[in-house]
C-alpha cells in the first residue's frame, strides 16, 4: 500500500513545493514502497516533473482534477496527503480542489498551510467544505488549531497540529559555510524566500542603517528571487525600490541581494552559516513559516515580528519579537545580537530546544502514525477499476499524465 501526495512541486518554485518534495522523502525513508505525487502546475516548466508524478492538473482545468483523482483511485493507496493553500488551486479561492476532494476513494488528510483569523465567509466556506471531505486536517501552529474549530466550524476531533518540517544541517560547521558562500569574515544576518512587499525588507535595511556604523562586520543578506506572482503583476520594483533604499542609505557595504531562486541545499546552507535569521514580515496572520523553522532547528538567533507563526515559535525566550514597520525596535534587538555572542548562543540553543522535533524524517514517521491512527478507517478500499483503453492523453498537449504505478504486490 501506498500513500499519495497532492501538491505543487518541483520544479514549481513554490515553498509548498518544497514541503511536498521533503514531505516525500520523510514518507519514503518512514517506510513507506511508493509515494505518488499529483502535482499542481501553472506553468510548461512546471511540467518538467520527475517518474513520481503521476498525474499533472493544470491550474484553471476543472477537469484535470477529477482525472486525477481517477489516476490515484486506481492505485493501491490507504490515504493522500494533500497540500492546501487557497491560491494553488483553481477557481474562487482555489475551489477547484473540491473536484478531486469529491471524486477521491481513499482518506485523505489536508495540510492547512493558511488560517486566517479575518477570513471572509467565502473562505470560512471553502475551509469548511475541504475539511468536510477529509478524514483528518493538520494546522502548523497552536493558534490554527483554536482558529479553525471556533472561527471556521471544523470538528476539534479532526484537528492535529504537526510543526513546519525542517531539513537536516548540511555536513561542514557554520564558519566553514560562510567561506564557501563568501560571508567569510562578516557576522551574518538572514533574510530568505521569495521576495514580495509583504517580507518588510525596507524595514530591515532601515534597521541595518543604524546600527552599522557602530558593526562593521555586519553583512545583512536578502537571498531570494521575486515572487513569481508579484514578478507577472508589477515586475521587478519592489526590488528595485530595496536596491534604491539601500543606495540612498548607504549601506551596500552591509547588505547582499542574492537575486536568484535557491535549491533546497541552498537554502540550508545560507541559513547554517547565518549568525542571526530575520523575518520582518508585515502580515501578522500568518500560520506557518518553513524558513524560520529551520533557522530555529539549526540554533540561530531569532528576529521577528510578532505574526501568529514567530509569536507561538519564539515563545519561553526563543528569540526577539518587534512590532512590524518598526526599525528602531528592530535595530534595538540586532544591536544587542552584535554586540553579545552570549546572547546570540543562548536563543540559537532556546530556539533549538523549541523545535527539536521538527526535522523531517520525524515528521514522516509522525504523519504515518496519524494516518494509522484515523478514526474509522478500517479496510483501504480496493482500486477502482483501471481507466478504460483509449484515454491515455499523454499524446494530447499538455502533457497530463507522467510516470509509472507501483507493481502490485
């Protein structure tokens, strides 16, 4: 038996697409034979997929996902995992997802990535009629689980908090990562992720401002490409808008863009070598932060504003909170981070002992234990019989179907 996952994945540069990608691995290495993907595409790259994609549903095709819930219905599958954020799917607030949801024979158990305390009613719809149709739903914070019972009407029984998963450490220590990155010599701030208004950049390089002066080993990177999405809506500004705050502050001996989209290793290898991680983002509903997880499972010291996520994560002394659009607080917590190492060492180990349980191939047993542990599951329905002869669209473009079934044992 297997189990599937539904989700935007590589190569999509998407973060969800990097949380089903590691949320595989976890699966394979828990033990699972076969982890079949389903993957969310927008774009002809999108489509580059590997043999564990076994169906494509392109974004806006209501069709596309019920012939893939028809694809895993016949597989021999005992749940599916799948992936939700409101803008991966098709339709009114992704409303798509509800054409697989409904034609889907196995249990299946989403992943809110999205809680949101102000939802609108459309949402609060949606959210209910998702978490209606699934055996179990799992939130990444505490406050998600109070949320979605009392604001969204979801059954608390359905409900199970599971932490942001994390990779582990590249092999090497933190000094050694920043000679090959070329931070050598420089204590090293850390901003990551697709770059969009909402990040608070502006505010980080104030902050980098006035404190510099007093540091000049400080060197704040922003490492990351332009959101896709805000690239196709208003291009390159935002960016060049940051490149001007620092031009006219004059800090560019204290700030790096590195303006390109990172690998997965990448990205666990900036953050090891980083001193201090950075999130000072402007949106405080926010329920889930992968890029803060693994800068607290790899002992970094900790700036944040005070959104959902870094409030219940940086709790019991685990790193600084500031409030949003305020440098001079910001400035007052990266001053104090220079200025003691002690400091630094003892949030990046309080922050460390926080999320000890965060790394993947736990989590991959974990979801395992929750699937085997859904109330009333009993036996996996047997596949559903194979698609008739004569449907096979991989000759129609685009491309539809991809890779292989297991070998039935």
């Amino acid at each position: 038996m297997a189990i599937g996952v539904i989700s935007t994945y590589p190569p999509r540069r998407c973060g969800i697409a990097s949380v089903a990608f590691h949320l595989r691995q976890a699966l394979l290495a828990a033990g699972e034979d076969f982890v079949p993907v389903v993957a969310l595409v927008k774009r002809p790259t999108d489509m580059q997929v590997g043999p564990e994609v076994v169906a494509l549903v392109r974004h806006h095709e209501k069709g596309d996902y019920r012939k893939a819930a028809a694809v895993l219905n016949a597989l021999p599958l005992r749940a599916v995992i799948l992936e939700h954020e409101f803008a991966l799917f098709g339709g009114p607030l992704g409303a798509h997802v509800l054409e697989i949801l409904g034609a889907l024979r196995t249990p299946v158990i989403t992943v809110f990535h999205t809680i949101l305390a102000s939802a609108p009613p459309p949402m609060i719809e949606v959210v209910r009629r998702v978490a209606a149709a699934s055996a179990a739903v799992v939130v990444l914070c505490e406050r998600a689980r109070e949320l979605i019972p009392t604001r969204f009407g979801v059954p608390a029984r359905k409900v199970v908090h599971l932490p942001n998963g994390v990779p582990l450490p590249p092999e090497g220590s933190s000094a050694e990562w920043k000679e090959r990155l070329g931070l050598g010599g420089r204590t090293v701030a850390l901003t990551l992720g697709l770059l969009s208004p909402l990040k608070g950049i502006e505010t980080a390089l104030d902050a980098v401002a006035q404190v510099a002066p007093d540091h000049p080993d400080l060197l704040y990177v922003v490492a990351g490409a332009t959101h896709p999405e805000e690239v196709r809506e208003r291009g390159e500004g935002y960016r060049a808008r940051l490149e001007e705050q620092v031009a006219r502050l004059g800090i560019g001996a204290h700030v790096r863009f590195v303006n390109r989209y990172l690998t997965e290793e990448e990205v666990v290898q900036y953050v090891h070598a980083a001193d201090l991680y950075v999130t000072p983002y402007l949106f405080m509903e926010q329920t889930s932060s992968a890029t803060l997880a693994t800068a607290a499972f790899l002992g970094k010291a900790l700036l944040s504003t005070p959104y959902d996520y870094a409030v219940e994560l940086l709790s019991d002394g685990a790193g600084y909170l500031s409030p949003p659009g305020d440098s001079a607080a910001l400035a007052q917590g990266l001053r104090r981070l220079l200025e003691s190492p002690e400091e630094r060492a003892r949030l990046g180990e309080a922050a460390r002992t926080r999320t000890a349980g965060f790394a993947w191939p736990v989590l991959g047993h974990r979801y395992r234990q929750l699937i085997d542990e859904l109330p009333g599951r009993g036996p996996v329905l047997p596949p559903a019989p194979p698609i008739p002869p004569g449907t096979d669209i991989r000759a129609r473009p685009p491309v539809f179907w991809r890779g292989a079934a297991p070998r039935r044992r």
